[in-house]
C-alpha cells in the first residue's frame, strides 16, 4: 500500500473515531439544554416540575435523534471507504495483470 493511501486510511479512522466520541457529549447537553429550559418553563408557569420532566424527555429524543445521524454519518463514510478501498485494489491488480501480459 502507498504511503498516501495509509495517512488517508489513518485520517479517515481519526475523522470516524472523532465523530463517535462526540455521541456521549451530544446526548448528554441535549438531555441538560431540556432539562434547563424545562426547569426555567417550571419557575414561569409555577408547574412543580411537569416542564422539567417534559423538557428531560424531549431532551432524550433530541439527542437519540442525534446520535442516529452521527452513527449513519460514519457508517456512510465507512461504507464509502471500503468501497474505495476495494476499487483501488481491483485497479492495482488489473495493472498487475496487464503488466504480466505486457511481458509476455
């Protein structure tokens, strides 16, 4: 394998692995961010907690929805790779071949 070909495959991993370790964060401030505007809709509407309790949820669904997109994103992005991956292995081997045949 070229050396261009190993610090692309290395990035496009370290793109793939930034891209998953956000996941935690994302979850996390989606569920905060409802949690506080929930907390602030309580103080408003004097409600003893039913917006916070509701902002926690839409919190939760936010940040799941989220997350599904960062995990398809990297899978697409995977999934692209391999396949270009495999394309440039095909075209080194038919250049192999053609180079044996050339010789003969």
């Amino acid at each position: 394998m070229k050396p261009d070909r190993d610090r692309e495959s290395e990035f496009r991993a370290l793109r793939t692995t930034a891209l998953l370790s956000g996941i935690g964060l994302t979850l996390a401030l989606s569920i905060g961010i409802g949690v506080g505007l929930g907390y602030l809709l309580d103080q408003w509407w004097k409600t003893h907690g039913v917006a916070v309790i509701g902002g926690a949820l839409l919190g939760i669904v936010a940040g799941f929805k989220q997350m599904l997109r960062i995990v398809g994103d990297a899978s697409r992005a995977e999934e692209q790779a391999d396949r270009s991956r495999r394309d440039q292995q095909r075209a080194d081997r038919e250049h192999r071949e053609n180079k044996t045949v050339d010789r003969e």
